[in-house]
C-alpha cells in the first residue's frame, strides 16, 4: 500500500512524537505501526438541524459576503423623452473556498433548509488561476433569511449541536494548523465571543 500526504503532514513516530514526514524522512527515523487510536463512530449529529445551522452561520461569516447596496438607475422616458432616475436595492450573499468538501457540505445545508441561490465561477486566486463555483443569493427574501438566522442564533444559541456546528465551520472557513496548534483567525468580536462560548462548553481550553 501507498500513502501520499504533502511533506509537512504530522506521523506518529516510534518515539512517540509527532513529526512531520520529512523530518522523519531525513532522520531515517522509523514510523509508529499498528497503534490502537479510539474509534469514533457516532457522528449523527452532523445530520441535526442544529449542526447546520452553526455551520452555515460559521461559513456566512467566516468566508461568506453579505451585503445590500442602493443604486441610482437612469433612463429616457419612452413618450415624454425625460430623464428619469429611481434608486434600487440590490442584494448580494455569497460564499466560495476552494474546498470542495467545504462547499459541497454547505450547498447540503442550503438545500435542506430550502435556501433559494445560484452558482457561477468565481477566481479565488488569479496568482494560482484557481476558479470555484461560487453560491450567490441575490433575492431580497434569501437575504433576510441569511440576516435573520444569523442574528437569531449567534450568541444566542446554546444548543450542544450548533456550537459543534459553529466550530467547524469557522475552523473550515478561518482555521489553520501549525506548531500543533489549531488556530483560527478572525477580527470579529463577535465570532470570537462565539467560538469562546462554544470552546469552554466542550470544556477545550485555549488562549
């Protein structure tokens, strides 16, 4: 059997420690086989209404756009011939990552809860020429329904499932790991206070 995982990815050494696969590689240090890690078969709560929700309200805030916007439209009057200038709304949430997995399972989400968006390619890296479908709601009803979930539950919520759902969401959206170090980075106090609440019900510490 093969396993390939980029150089940087952690492996159980026969030390015991955690090393990445390169540093084990140039030590010519031997990997750690046939270890008995416990096994987590009860995942049920990623399919609750709960987990979705904290998921989904991670993702709008983590790497989502939400935004409405007036604007000024003009045009000729088709028998007067006068200008005539009225303003409009439009309204704009989207979300992309470049992680298939990430959006596959946020599409899941929209679709369950009946949310009503489109897609269309989006460039997220022009450097790397990395193009994914993005979901756009562009509907003034989806829109207060995004602001609404939102608002009702961030902060608000306190049920086990949708603090699970919270963290990753945010972690997919804003987390990295490194130093063996989860880390999430986010200027929102808002998230923040969440992502603490959520942390210190698990009883997770952290600083």
């Amino acid at each position: 059997n093969e396993l390939y995982i980029t150089g940087e990815h952690p492996v159980l050494s026969a030390r015991r420690k955690w090393k990445s696969i390169e540093d084990i590689i140039k030590s010519k240090e031997q990997i750690l086989y046939n270890i008995d890690f416990p096994i987590y078969n009860n995942h049920d709560f990623i399919d609750t209404d709960q987990y979705k929700i904290g998921y989904m309200i991670a993702c709008w805030l983590g790497d989502g756009t939400i935004a409405k916007h007036n604007y000024i439209k003009k045009y000729m009057h088709k028998y007067t011939k006068e200008k005539v200038e009225y303003t409009c709304k439009q309204y704009n949430a989207r979300f992309v990552v470049k992680d298939d997995n990430i959006m596959s399972y946020f599409k899941k989400c929209l679709d369950y809860f009946e949310y009503d968006y489109g897609e269309y390619p989006f460039k997220i890296s022009t450097k790397y020429n990395i193009i994914q479908n993005a979901v756009s709601c562009r509907k003034e009803i989806t829109y207060d329904k995004i602001i609404d979930l939102i608002e009702s539950n961030l902060n608000i919520n306190t049920d086990e499932n949708y603090y699970r759902g919270f963290l990753a969401g945010i972690y997919d959206c804003e987390g990295c790991f490194s130093d063996y170090t989860i880390k999430i980075y986010n200027s929102n106090d808002e998230i923040i206070e969440q992502i603490e609440t959520a942390l210190k019900y698990f009883n997770l510490e952290y600083i």
